[in-house]
C-alpha cells in the first residue's frame, strides 16, 4: 500500500514536469514553425510548414540583417571574454582562498557587493571613459568591459570550489619540491575543470545574450554582436516575421551547440561549491 502513493505522487511530479518544458520550449516552437513559413501562410503559427521548409526567410536574414556578421562578432567576443574570466578568475580566486586574510576577506566582500551594481547604472560613465579612449565600436572596448563584469561571478565559484580541494594536495606537492605556480598549474587548475565549465556557460551566454552594453557601445552594422543585431533587424521587418524569427534562431543556435557540448558539467560545477570535505 506505500508504494501505490509513492507511484502517483512520482507520476504528479513527472507530470508537472512535462508540463513545464512545453511551457519552456513553446516559444521555440513557435519561432521555428514561424521561421520556416512565408507570410502567406501564418494563419495558424502552431501548424509546421505542409509545404516544405521556406528557407527564403533565412537568406533575408543574412543578407539584410547582417546575420553572419553579427555572429562572427559575437564568437570573437564571446570567446576571448571567456577565456579572460577563466583565466583571471581562476588566478584572482586561488589567493583569495588559501589566504585566509582580513584584506583578503576585505576584497572578497567588494568582488560580492559589485554583484548588486545594475549595469545601466554605470553605463554613463562607462561610455564616457571609453568614448575618451577610442574604445567604443572596438573589439577589445566591449571585451574589456564584459570581463570586468563578470569576473566578480567567476572568483566568487573558483574561490568556493577551491575552498573545498584538500590542501594536503599542495602541501603535498610542495614539500616534493615544487613551488606556488607549479602548485597551481599542476595540481589545482586540473581540479577545477567543472566549476570552470560552469564559469564558461554562465559568462559565455550572458556575453552572447547582451544587450544592453552591446547596444551603446557597438553602434555600427560591421561591429554589432547578435543581441543588437536582431534588435535591429527586426525594427526594420517588423511586418515580416518569419525573417525575425530566423534571425533569432540563427542567433540562438551557436550557443545552443556549445551548452549541449558543456552541459554534463554545469550542475557538478554548480553544487561543487556547496560540498565540504
């Protein structure tokens, strides 16, 4: 008799479950089914195509809205973000971790509180230090300013999984001879494949998805990433949606490839930081 409500409560859940990844990916399938009709045929944006896949509406995509264009600029600036956060988070977070200081803990505690900063609210100034420098309509203006916002998330998870590798490891290492870097490259860094997956998909699809900065800082069609790109774009084909909505798959499907492939470390990243032991 216990294992009757234990199996409907199982079903209730798995139900529930159901239910909201077809709220989740309803708008997907809209945007699929909208993007491979022409306008003729969107009385009912539900139904798939009965025609065949009207691929017309991809090439307005790319060759009135840049499309291509604007997903080379997001890769490049994407990826080279990335790779700095990576890279500076994980050398900033091992100081923080292993010495236990009052300046240590000091500057931990500002790298929490710039997490509480809005990004609009230093938009102004932001703009106006980089329109000084001849930063805006550049690659490395619009790098520089996505890692400096995100690597205050990326020491915070490098610092806490780091916290739990035993230091007996390095203790270990150093008294066979080897020194602070060594350490370092050889014996943390490896460990810290997983939260560095989730550092990556957590910085690469905020950078990809970014709007706002994007917006103010690339204002010309040759240096726009993906988020202006289809902004753009869809103000002016506004009255056709099938080539908005192809924009926007083209936009999502980069990204979508590089989750799927990091995707099995997301969660172990995730909870590793709230493991002692």
């Amino acid at each position: 008799m216990r294992g009757k409500p234990n199996r409907v409560w199982a079903a209730l859940v798995a139900l529930f479950l159901l239910a909201f990844a077809a709220v989740q990916l309803a708008p997907f399938y809209v945007s699929l089914t909208v993007a491979t009709k022409p306008r003729t045929d969107l009385s009912s944006r539900w139904l798939p195509p009965m025609e065949g896949i009207y691929w017309q509406n991809f090439q307005t995509a790319i060759e009135r809205g840049h499309m291509l264009t604007a997903v080379r600029n997001s890769i490049i600036v994407t990826a080279v973000s990335t790779v700095l956060v990576v890279l500076i988070g994980a050398f900033a977070a091992y100081p923080l971790a292993r010495r236990n200081t009052s300046i240590n803990k000091v500057i931990f505690l500002c790298f929490l509180g710039s997490l509480m900063i809005p990004p609009l609210s230093v938009l102004v100034p932001i703009y106006t230090l980089m329109n000084r420098i001849d930063g805006v309509n550049t690659y490395w203006g619009i790098i520089a300013i996505m890692v400096a916002g995100q690597l205050p998330l990326s020491i915070f998870l490098y610092a806490s999984f780091i916290g739990t590798i035993p230091i007996s490891l390095e203790e270990a290492a150093t008294v066979d001879g080897a020194n602070r870097f060594q350490v370092f490259f050889r014996i943390v860094l490896p460990l810290l494949r997983p939260v560095t997956a989730t550092v990556m998909i957590l910085t690469g699809v905020f950078i990809w998805n970014d709007y706002q900065m994007s917006l103010y800082m690339l204002t010309t069609s040759d240096m726009r990433t993906i988020a202006p790109a289809i902004g753009a774009f869809f103000s002016q084909q506004s009255n056709n949606l099938g080539a908005a909505s192809a924009a926007s798959l083209i936009g999502l499907l980069p990204i979508l490839v590089a989750y799927l492939f990091l995707q099995r470390y997301f969660m172990k990243g995730m909870l590793a930081g709230a493991e002692k032991g």
